[in-house]
C-alpha cells in the first residue's frame, strides 16, 4: 500500500516563493456572513495566484465597515487606513512618493458616493494606477445602517423607511469619467471576482471594482436590493472572463461568436469570450447603455464592463525619474550652490 | 482711503520748503490691469539702486482688471520700512478715486495729477503738479492701441525729475523689468524721457523732498516672500508639491513650479526628480501631501486661511498617526472669505490646534523674505524629525509685496529625514513598534512602505505602540500622552525667536511676522517721544521657547503686537504661563488689512502707559506731554 508522509508533502508556493498563509492578515471584527469577508478572501487569493510583492503593496482605505477591511488581508504590507471619503487623495500622494508601490484601495459605497464622491470623480479622471475596490452594501454599516447614495429607489430599510433618491451607479460615473478599466461583481461570486482581481492587478490604470456585498446585518433583509437572495435572483454576468497571466504560458482558444484579445500593460492579455449579447468592453457607449438597460430591469450587469488599456496613466504623464521620488539623495534633490547663485543673480 | 474726516481746512498754509532727504513715502493710485505694476516696480528699483532703503506694497482689489489699486512705495535712510499711514506725494492717475486720494492726504503733501482732473481746486494746502499723461503719451507712442501700456511709465520720468532719481538707475531698472523685450524698453524708455522732459520744463519744484543717493543697501536683493519661500522649500529637497490656487499663496506654488523645471530636471533621462499636483481643492492637496509624507517623500502645500479651515481633518490625521507635511498659510484677512487682498495674522489659534479633539501644531513665523527662505529649509526637516504636519505662518504683505533682502545662502547642514527605521537600529531596539517610544524623547522611528522593513498600519483611529487599533484606555492615553512629550522635545529644536534685552527697559513688547518692522520704528519713536525704553522679543515658533516666560518675568507690562481683532497670539501664550505672568500681558492690536504701522503701536503703548495722545493729521513726530505716566 503507497503511503504519502504528511511531512513529505510540498508546500504550495507561487512564483516568488510564498505561500498563500502569507498573504492573510489579522483576524477579522466584521460580522459574520459579510460580504466583505469574502472579498478580503479573493484579494488574498488573487495577489497570492499573481505572485504580487507583498512587500511593494500599500493598502489604503477610508472609513466604514469596508474601510477596516485591509486589517484583515496581506499582514506584511504597509496599511494606511485614512479620513472619511478622502483615501483617493492620500493614495495619490503616496504613489506620487513611490511609483513602485502597488496600491489597493478599498472604500464603501458610502465612502465614495456621499462624502468621497468628489475625490472619486478625479481619481478616475487621473487613471492613477490603483485598484479601488468599492464594497457596496447600499448601507452605513458602522454608523448602524443609513442610506447610502447607492441604496436603490424603493428599497427599504429594517425599519421600514423608503429611500426615495435614485442611486449613484458608480460604474456608469466611472465610465463617464474616463476610468480605463471598470468592473462589477459580486461578493458571493468566487470565480468572477477573482478573475478580475487579477486583471486588474495586471492593469496600469486606475482599475474600479465595484463589488456588491450584502450586509448581512442592516441590509440583507426582504426589500433590499443588495441582499443576498435578490442579488443572487437578478444577477446578469456579461462575459465569461478566463484570465491568463502571461508567466503561466497557456493559451486559450475560446470558439462561439468572436474572441477578443485585450492587451494588458505588463504584457499579459486578457480574452473575453462572447456570450449571445455580443459584449464588447472596449466600446464605452456599449457600456453606458448595458449599465442603463440593466439597471432598468433592476439587474447588475456583472463582468468587465469597460476596459481601456492603452492610456497612458497619471504618473508616466508625470515624467518622473524611474527611482522611487521618497529615495532620491540629497545630490539629486539640492540643487547645487551654483543654481542658488544664478537665482540669487536674477533677483539683483 | 478713507473716506477722509479732515473736511476742515485751515486757511492757506505754507508749503514747507526745507529738504526731506530719503524720507517719504509715495502712493500711486491707479487701477489694476493698467500696467502700473511695471512703472511701480522700475520705480522702486530706482531708488533702491540709488542706496536708499526701500519697502513697496501694493493694495489690490479681489479683481482681475478694472478696480482702484494704490501701490506704496516708502523710502527711508534709518531702514524704516514699514507702512507709514501718511501719504507725501501721492501720484494721481484713477479719476475714479482721484476726490478722495486728495481729500484724504494730510496738510502739505504734494500731488502729481493727470492734468484734466482738476484736483488743484479740492484744497489749498497741497503742492499740485498737473500732468497731462494723454497728450505726452500721444507724442512719444503712434500706435493708439500700446499708448495704455506706457502711460503710466511717464509719471516715473516725472518723479524721476521731481525728486532727483538717477536716470540712469531708472534705466537700468526698466531694463530689468521688461530685459527681454527691446521694442517694450524702447517704447518706455521713451514715455521716461517725455515725462521727465516736460516735468523739467514746466513743474515748479515747490516741496523739499529728494532722493539722494546713500550706501545702505550694498550686496541687497529686492523679492517678494512667495518666492523666497519657493526657493527655500526647492533647496530644502522637496519632491512631492500639491496645491490648490488661493490668493495670497498662489504664486508661491507657481514660482516654485517655475524652479523645479528648471533645477531639478535629471540632466541624463530629462526626468524631473519632482511632481507637481493641483488637486481638485486644498482637502486633496493635504491629503497627498500626507499619503507622500507617509510614503517617505519630502511633500507640501500651500494656501491661505480657507484653505486652512478645509484641511483641519488631514491636520489632525497628520499629527495623530504622526505623518509629516509642510503646510505654508500665507494668512489674509478673514474670516470666511474675507478680505483676499488684504492682510492679517488671524490664523494663529485655528492653526495652532488644529482640528478636534487635543491636537497642536507647529508652527515656524518668518518676519522677512529671508526667513521665508531659511524657515521653509527648516520646516522640511522639523516635519520629518518630528513626524509631524508644520505650518510656516507667512501673510500676504510678506508674500505677495517686495522687500530688501540679503543675498540667500546656501543650506549648510545635510537633509534630517528624522527618525527612519534601519536594520541597526532594528537591531538595537529588537522589536519594531511604530508608535513605541524607545528612546524617551516621545519620538518613534517609521518604516516605509517599500524600504524592506517591517511594515505598519497608519490610521486616525485609536492605536496601541505596535500601530494596531486599540480602544483600550490605557493605550489612548499613554499615546496621546506621548504625543504631548513630542510637542515638548520640539520646543528646544524650533528656531530660536530674535530677543533684544535693554536693560534700561520698563516694559517689554512682544511680536512676531510682519509686524516686526513697525516694531523696531516704534520702538524709536517711544525713545524719541517719550523717553521709553523697551525691551523686545520676536516669537519665531510654536511652541514657544522657555525664554519667552523669562522675558515676561523680567517686566510689568509686557505689549503683545499682533494683527488679528482677537489677541490671538496673546492668548496662546497665556496658555503657557502661570496666572502671575498671564496678568502681565496687554495688547495691540492692528486689523484693517492694511500693513501694521509703527505709529498705531507707538499711539497705542503710550496711551496704556498712560500718557496723553494727541491725534493730529500731520505724520510729525513730536514729543507727548507726559501725563499721569507710569500705571
């Protein structure tokens, strides 16, 4: 009988030599059942399966239920959890510092459509090279459950009160804005939101998840749109996504209707396949027009829902030298006394 | 520019005849977006190279073209720069203000005119001097449509005539000004000799002042604060500039702009070792400047007091989670909107704590252009020795208006990027706590992301040593409670203040920015006027320093003088003294949004020394009949 020894078995590591345990964080306070748990879950997945530099990664949050969440993912990465509706500005800067760093930022509907909503917009026109990830359970969860601006017309509160604003569809916004890769997905959906967690880690731009998570506490309830049962009843993925890092070397040949090829910036592409709607995310009318049309029949149109690759983003417009900017010597930052004279001159 | 009070004139006083050498002040009165700014610049230029001591401030309208602006030029052979409230010769080109300008001048001042405004029949103890701008201009420019641009350089050539300024110093300075244009120099060159030509041939000199050329002002440069200050925080290394445009501080981030493009681009790749972000409002502009702090980059920002009151979260996300910033606040009038053209030093307190909650801030209070220079250098290295947000305190009159400055010297201590976690001193302390105090000076050592060191987590929220949240109390307190030991050890690194002890002194006087020149000509005139001696501290940072309550001690009385309504500097450092020292503490205080003058102070010391202050029109400085004196 072939026994294996338990102490034989080789541990699972990626391409950089880590294994995934090393890739989590602390233990989590959210509730259980949150959706945000799970997306913590995927993201330790997704930067474990990428072979992210843990190291290289700054998780930047504001404040809110989602906001605590990079406690809870990548221990060993630098964690900045800032002000209300204002973490786009400090993610600026920070890569600003460093445009080395790999940036995850993680906000709530909330967070960025009621206080945030003004940094969001120029986060996504800058295409900063961020992923920002919104954890949308259409509720303040941590101040005990008020509407947010992303609460659908008509939906309910657990006491009762009708929100009668329409919503902010921050995807839509972001499309509008001129973000380069927007997507949608659902907390509950492992396989979708990992495969566009590693697209969007692939991508140099400004990559805007926004990922419905019912809170199971103050939204997840009859009445609620973005609980878990009606979510799971109107959900409408756009594409199959199969994402292929280029480093695994394996290519896919997907038949039905027309393949489309996306190339990422690190080298790597991206293949949709098309289902029978025929869905392009290159083409922004499309995805102005899917977004409404859904939204319309009360679905979430989940998937890659729009992708630019090509633009160039916020820090290569920039020029700045390739070295870290926080890192430069004193000799390349004080300009020598001979610059001070000639000023000095000037002003005679 | 009041509305003038002297409606009362006395019959026709003669004009006084006795020279005034090198003592005057000049204000000319035009409207904005006219091109006086050219005219008024190689003006003062003229007379700075003629070696007097020079100050020029320009009052603007919140406007872009169209509105009344009065741009005041002093001259002074004893170094008195400070606004002066009396106007000697006042240069009469805005019909709009023209009544007024003249209704508001005191007995035997003098009046250059555009000829048709008739000014000569509002008074009869003035010296007028009527010009007639639209006709000379005609003669020396053909081109109908440039005439506006060198109008006004006529009154130039007129008082270079009047008051005996060097033609060729004006030459030189008009070179200067427009260097680049030939056409432009030539064009103006001309409006010069026109006016000088019919000044020399039709005005009858009738007053005594004149510039004479002196030696007081050898190896000085002429610059306006912003610059200075852009300049110091290029040679302080920084590399992450955000901003948003406010007036006063605008053209303190623009000029600094112009600096990096040019200084700080890496000869080999053409790169720029610097980014520059103007961010969508000043919340954003703080905010990067701490996520670049926080990263390990040299950032900040700058704005004035609305600016401030928006970035009072990040402030206090800075101090709590200990990120460096340099935040310079080039105050203006408030508050709210408030006067954006005109200045204060009405952001002392909203700065000094702010944001909620037990915060506090440093703060640097440059008096000159040239600590605009030296104090922004410092800031940068105060900000990461101390892990801290640091506000350099400057005020649109130094900002934005030109003053004499020595040449600006090289840095001579290397960058102190402060307390940044090594492998050594990983080593020494054994395990790394981000906020761990190990070495009791209430200062932590700070990893970065990237630098191959433990990592840490930043947050506003409460937080133990090992930066995790915590809402244990003993945890907040023993935190907060370090942070006020930071705040302490800071005392003894901010720049020392600027202290003179007369130990024939019977009262102190305290100040700090601008208000320092008005001082140091009051103070002479309490001398002169009154046989008063004063002793005099020039608080140059927060926290204060412990000779502050060593000189209060040494005094009775000691006048606080500041420009805001609310004592506001007053009031902090009563924060810091015993009950036996706060009652010692008075008050003067300047808040119209024009520059602090030393007669206000001088006026206000004497009447709460007890003397009796006639209020009389004439600029004169006589002697006050001693009253009760003393308390």
């Amino acid at each position: 009988m072939a026994t294996v020894t338990p102490s034989e078995s080789r541990k699972k590591v990626n391409r950089i030599g880590l294994e995934s345990k090393e890739y989590r964080g602390g233990k989590t306070t959210l509730c259980a059942g949150c959706g945000h748990n799970a997306i913590s879950e995927r993201i330790i997945g997704a930067c474990y399966e990428m072979g992210v530099d843990p190291t290289m990664v700054v998780k930047l949050s504001g404040i809110g239920c989602s906001s605590k969440s990079p406690a809870y993912f990548l221990g060993e990465s630098h964690g900045f959890n800032t002000v209300h509706g204002r973490m786009p500005s400090v993610g600026t800067g920070a890569l600003l510092a460093n445009q080395k760093l790999i940036a995850l930022g993680v906000s709530g509907d909330g967070d960025t459509g009621a206080i945030g909503v003004g940094q969001f917009v120029h986060l996504m026109r800058r295409n900063l090279p961020i992923i920002y990830i919104i954890e949308d359970n259409g509720c303040y969860g941590l101040t005990k459950g008020q509407f947010s601006p992303t609460a659908d017309l008509g939906s309910t509160k657990k006491t009762g009160v009708v929100n009668d604003l329409p919503p902010i569809d921050t995807c839509a916004l972001a499309v509008e804005l001129g973000a380069t890769f927007v997507a949608r997905s659902f907390s509950g959906d492992k396989k979708q939101l990992l495969a566009i967690l590693k697209a969007a880690l692939s991508h140099r731009g400004t990559a805007m998840i926004d990922v419905l998570s019912p809170c199971v506490t103050f939204n997840d309830h009859e009445g609620s749109t973005k609980s878990y049962s009606y979510a799971k009843d109107h959900d409408d993925p756009l594409e199959d996504i199969s994402f292929v890092p280029f480093f695994e070397d394996i290519s896919v040949d997907y038949e039905a209707g027309t393949t489309q090829a996306v190339s990422m910036h690190d080298g790597s592409t991206l293949y949709l396949t098309k289902l029978e709607e025929d869905y392009d995310p290159l083409d922004k009318l499309q995805a102005l027009r899917v977004l409404t049309e859904t939204r319309r029949r009360g679905e979430f149109a989940t998937g890659l829902i729009y992708v630019e690759p090509d633009r160039d983003d916020f820090l290569t417009m920039l020029n700045i030298v390739d070295e870290p900017l926080a890192d430069l010597s004193e000799d390349r930052v004080r300009p020598p006394k001979a610059a001070l004279d000639e000023i000095v001159e000037s002003l005679r | 520019m009041a509305p003038s009070e002297i409606a009362h004139q006395d019959p026709p006083v003669a004009t006084p005849t006795k020279r005034i050498v090198n003592d005057f002040s000049i204000q000319i009165a035009t409207v904005n977006g006219s091109g006086s700014q050219t005219a008024n610049l190689v003006l003062l230029r003229s007379i700075f190279g003629m070696g007097v001591p020079v100050s020029g401030k320009n009052m603007f309208p919140s406007n872009i073209a169209g509105l009344p602006t009065w741009f005041t030029i002093r001259a002074n052979k004893d170094g008195y720069i400070a606004r002066k409230a009396g106007i000697d010769l006042l240069v009469a080109m805005n019909a709009e203000t023209a009544r007024e300008d003249v209704l508001s001048l005191d007995s035997g001042a003098s009046v250059v005119y555009d000829q048709p405004l008739k000014l000569d029949t509002l008074r009869n103890d003035l010296v007028f001097y009527p010009v007639p701008f639209d006709e000379l201009v005609a003669g020396i420019c053909k081109d109908a449509k440039l005439r506006r641009l060198v109008r006004n350089m006529i009154y130039d050539g007129v008082l270079a005539n009047l008051l005996d300024i060097n033609r060729s110093q004006m030459e030189k300075a008009l070179s200067k000004q427009l260097g680049a244009k030939p056409k432009a120099v030539e064009l103006n060159k001309g409006a010069l000799d026109a006016g000088f030509k019919f000044a020399d041939e039709n005005l009858e000199k009738r007053d005594g002042m004149t510039i004479e050329q002196m030696d007081a002002v050898s190896g000085l440069v002429l610059v306006e604060g912003n610059t200075a200050a852009a300049l110091g925080a290029m040679m302080a290394g920084v590399t992450v500039v955000t901003w948003y445009p406010i007036t006063p501080s605008s053209s303190l981030c623009e000029t600094l702009i112009e600096y990096l493009k040019k200084y700080r681009i890496d000869k080999e790749t053409g790169k720029a070792t610097f980014a520059v972000v103007q961010a969508e409002d000043e919340i954003a502009a703080l905010g990067m400047a701490i996520g670049a702090g926080w990263a390990g980059a040299r950032s900040m920002t700058s704005t004035s007091g609305p600016g401030i009151s928006l970035m009072g979260e990040f402030a206090g996300l800075g101090y709590y989670a200990e990120v460096p910033a340099v935040i310079f606040d080039v105050q203006r009038v408030g508050p709210s909107t408030g006067l954006p053209t005109r200045t204060a030093q009405g952001d002392v307190l909203t700065t000094a704590f702010l944001s909620h909650g037990d915060t506090r801030h440093l703060m640097l209070f440059p008096a000159s252009v040239g600590e605009c220079y030296s104090m922004a250098i410092e800031a940068f290295d105060l900000a990461e020795r101390f892990q801290t947000p640091i506000f350099v305190m400057s005020d649109l009159d130094l900002g934005m208006n030109t003053w004499m400055s020595k040449a600006f010297e090289y840095p001579d201590k290397p960058l102190d990027r402060g307390k940044v976690l090594t492998k050594e001193t990983l080593e020494r302390i054994g395990k790394f706590g981000r906020y761990r105090d190990v070495d009791g000076d209430g200062i932590t050592y700070r990893s970065r992301p990237g630098d191959g060191m433990p990592a840490s987590f930043c947050r506003g929220s409460g937080h133990n040593e090992w930066a995790q949240y915590s809402e244990r109390p003993e945890d907040y307190e023993k935190n907060i409670d370090r942070l006020a030991r930071k705040f302490e050890t800071a005392r003894n690194w901010m720049p020392a203040p600027v202290v003179e002890i007369n130990r024939k002194a019977s009262i102190g006087v305290i100040a700090f920015g601008t208000t320092h020149w008005a001082i140091v000509e009051c103070r002479d005139q309490l001398l002169a006027e009154a046989d008063m001696q004063t002793s005099y501290y020039r608080v140059c940072s927060y926290p204060f320093r412990a000779a502050l309550a060593s000189f209060i001690e040494r005094y009775e009385r000691v006048y606080v003088v500041e420009q805001n309504r609310d004592a506001q500097m007053l009031s902090l450092i009563k924060l810091d003294m015993p009950v036996e020292l706060m009652r010692r503490l008075r008050s003067v205080l300047h808040y119209s949004g024009l520059p602090i003058d030393a007669r206000t102070i001088t006026d206000s010391i004497l009447l709460q020394e007890g003397y009796r202050v006639e209020k009389t029109g004439a600029e004169v400085p006589r002697k006050r009949s001693a009253g009760v004196g003393g308390e």
